[in-house]
C-alpha cells in the first residue's frame, strides 16, 4: 500500500510512519517540522517532504495513494492567534481532502477531545461541541467540513478519530506540550515532587499513542466514514497517574499542589467509547495504567533520564 503520513514527524505521525513502514508499506511524509522532530523518523527510509500542509501542491506531487493519514497541525493549545491556527489546521486539511478527491484516496485524521471542552463527561459524538480555545475551534471546524465531504460523496471513505490524551514514546521533544505523564515522570526522575493542580482530582482519559495506531490501522481497513472517539473509555486522575509512576519507577513522592490559573481547564475527559466500537471495532489493548509501564520499559524512557 501506498500512504502519506502528514505530520509524520511529531509525536503520533513518527509512530503511525514507522509502524506503517515496519509493516512493508510505502510511505512519505509532509512535515515543515514547526513542532516535529528529525530525530522521531531514525531509521526510515521513506521520502520526506519539508513543506507547509496548508499551501503545498499535493495534487503536482501525488498521483496514487491508498491513504492519507492526517496528523499535521498546530498542536500548541496555548496559541490565540486564531488565523494562524486556522490556516494550518483548516486549511490545510481541506488541501489534504481535495487531494483525496481527486486521486480517491481514503483519508483518516485527527480530532481532538478538545471539541467537547468542558461538555458533560462520558463524551460522546453526538454532544454538542463547546471547544474552550481556538486549538480546539479548529478542529470542530475540522470535523464540520469532514462531514459536509462525507455528505458530498466524492471521497469513498473519512474517518475522524477525536483522541483524548495521549501519551507514549516519541513525545519527549514536546517539551510543556508533551502529556502530563511525561511532565510528572520527567519531574520525579530529576528528584522533585511532582506539581499538579490543586487537588490532583482532575481526570483525563489518558491513551497510549499504541492505541492510537491501532486505531488510524482500524479506520482505513473499515472504510467507512464517521467521527469517533479515541481514548481508553476511563477517565484517571492526576493523583493516580503519581501513584502509577512511583510504583513502577519505585519512588514514593507525595504531589506538590498549586493553584490552577486557567478558567479555561477541562476537569473531567472520558471517551463514551460505544461510536468507536460500532465504527472500527475498536477495543483499546493498554489501560493508563497499562501503557505507563510499557512507555516507562521504552527505550526513549531511558534516555530521558538523562534530560
Ligand atoms: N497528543 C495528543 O494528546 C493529541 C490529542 C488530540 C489530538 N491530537 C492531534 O493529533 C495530531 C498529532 O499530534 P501530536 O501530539 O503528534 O503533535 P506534534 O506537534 O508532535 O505533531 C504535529 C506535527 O505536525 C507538523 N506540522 C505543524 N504545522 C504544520 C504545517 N503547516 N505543515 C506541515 N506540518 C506541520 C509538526 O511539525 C509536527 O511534526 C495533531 O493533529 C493533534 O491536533 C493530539
């Protein structure tokens, strides 16, 4: 098979590349490594083109692919500069879509918990959206011409998958964006209590990026088309993933509380996970608790160590 993996330099795009590539496929990647790194794609072999997503002329470029796993965008939730999110974000999955019509390619590309913003918690798919910043704007924008195209015809098969968050190797370049688990982690290894929020009650539904391919792999074998929900269906609070990383790093650090600044904060993410079943048949294979200590026994978890 034939595949364009953009963003395939970040975090999730340089597993779901190196995967696809494992696998015997043939595979490029587009990234204009605004966040992605060099580093992530070690080993592969495939073509790489340095270019913005959002401007780039695909249709000169490609003339045959089974898929186009989408994964580029501005992942920086702090950024208020809406145009500029909206033109890599937006437009550039609308590039990526008429280049699916036009050479009928399948697409799958990531959305993001982040539509639901403080919604009512199991999310589910057919809840309004109520995105709380303009990273999350983009990606309900996202999903709105997603199922206008589907409405359309014109491309055989779209799947959205909105992740919740995730978490795995590859994520250690991310810095202040990488997951909390990372940022807890990485704090405790350097000797020093790890710093949450007041109380540590928070939950999020933390997935493991190994979940996250397996559902990319689900929706292009489904060919169907929809938007669903990527996570592990339970939600996990902060004080737990503390508990998680001290038994399996073998500390036993009590958390450093501080106030929460933000009033935008979700407190409470869980997938409703029955749409991503019926969908794509997908059953995650890692709970939170699961995918800590595969991350933690990676080999990138070990040299992070060093950091
Ligand atoms: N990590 C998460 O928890 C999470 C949760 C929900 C959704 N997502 C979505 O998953 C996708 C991958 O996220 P990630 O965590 O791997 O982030 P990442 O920042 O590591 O990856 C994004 C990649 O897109 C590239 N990129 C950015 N702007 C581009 C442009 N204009 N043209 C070409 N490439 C561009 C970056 O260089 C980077 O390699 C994103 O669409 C993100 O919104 C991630």
């Amino acid at each position: 098979m034939k595949f364009l993996v953009t963003g395939g330099a970040g975090f999730i795009g340089s597993n779901l590349t190196l995967h696809l590539e494992k696998e015997g496929h043939g595979v490029t990647v587009l990234d204009d490594f605004s966040s992605g790194q060099e580093n992530n794609l070690k080993g592969f072999k495939g073509e790489v083109i340095r270019a913005d997503i959002a401007t780039f002329n695909l249709s000169s470029k490609f003339k045959k692919l089974d898929a186009i796993f989408h994964e580029a965008a501005i992942t920086d939730t702090t950024i208020t500069d809406e145009k500029k999110m909206f033109h890599t974000n937006v437009d550039g999955f609308q590039n990526v879509l008429d280049l699916a019509s036009r050479i009928h390619a399948k697409v799958v590309y990531a959305s993001s918990a982040a539509v639901y913003g403080k919604g009512p918690s199991p999310m589910k798919e057919s809840q309004k959206s109520a995105p709380t910043n303009c990273y999350g704007a983009s990606k309900a924008k996202m999903d709105e011409i997603a199922q206008e195209a589907m409405k359309g015809g014109k491309i055989s098969s779209i799947i959205g998958l909105r992740y919740f968050n995730v978490f795995g190797p590859r994520e250690e370049y991310k810095g202040s964006a990488a997951s909390m688990i990372y940022q807890l982690a990485q704090q405790m290894k350097g000797g020093r209590r790890p710093r949450v929020f007041k109380y540590g009650e928070q939950r999020r539904d933390f997935v493991y990026v190994k979940d996250v391919m397996l559902a990319n792999l689900l929706a292009f074998q489904s060919g169907k088309s929809g938007i669903a929900n990527i996570g592990t269906g339970r939600a996990t609070s902060f004080n737990e993933v503390i508990e998680t990383l001290n038994r399996a790093l073998g500390f036993s650090y009590g958390p450093d509380y501080f106030d929460n600044p933000y009033s935008f904060y979700q407190e409470h993410t869980e997938a409703d996970l029955s749409f991503a079943k019926q969908l794509l048949g997908y059953h995650p294979h890692y709970t939170t608790q699961e995918g800590i200590k595969d991350y933690l026994g990676h080999p990138s978890a070990a040299h992070s160590k060093s950091r």
